[in-house]
C-alpha cells in the first residue's frame, strides 16, 4: 500500500489527497500543447475568413456611395437635357 501525503488513515476518506506524479504534469503539459495548437490553427482560419468578409464589405460600401453620385449625375444629366431641348 503506498502512502499519501495527509495521512494514511484520513487519505481513504479525502478526495483532494493526491500524488502527482511528473508523467502526471508531462501529460498534462502536451494536452495543454495540443489544445493551443488547436486554437491556433482554429484562429487563423477565422482570420482568413475575417479579411474575406471584410474585403466583400468593402466592395459593397463603394457602391452605397458611388450610388448617389451616380443619381445627382444623372438628374443633371436629365435637366441639361430638358433645358437643351426648351432653349435650343
């Protein structure tokens, strides 16, 4: 029977009474690894996906904008038109 810290008697009955072991922190240690590496690779598909997303953003705030450009040209376009064809 191995002996644990706390006592032999009282270490049966307390559930917070442990040996760690260095195979214990070791495996710990490359789980801990495994799950950033995880993360990352997870983290660089998102930002991927993010300047993806925010090139198609940007793409349809140019047109918002050069909408109403295009409108105020056009409606100026129309009363040349019409000032042409009343003076000319």
């Amino acid at each position: 029977m191995s002996r644990r810290p706390g006592g032999s008697e009282g270490s049966a009955t307390n559930p917070f009474s442990a040996v760690v072991t260095a195979r214990d922190v070791y495996d710990a240690t490359r789980e801990t690894q495994s799950d950033v590496r995880h993360a990352l690779t997870r983290l660089t598909v998102l930002e991927r996906e993010h300047e993806e997303f925010r090139s198609r953003l940007d793409a349809l705030e140019r047109w918002r904008y050069a909408l109403p450009l295009t409108g105020f040209s056009a409606a100026l376009a129309g009363l040349g038109a019409v000032l042409s064809a009343l003076l000319g």
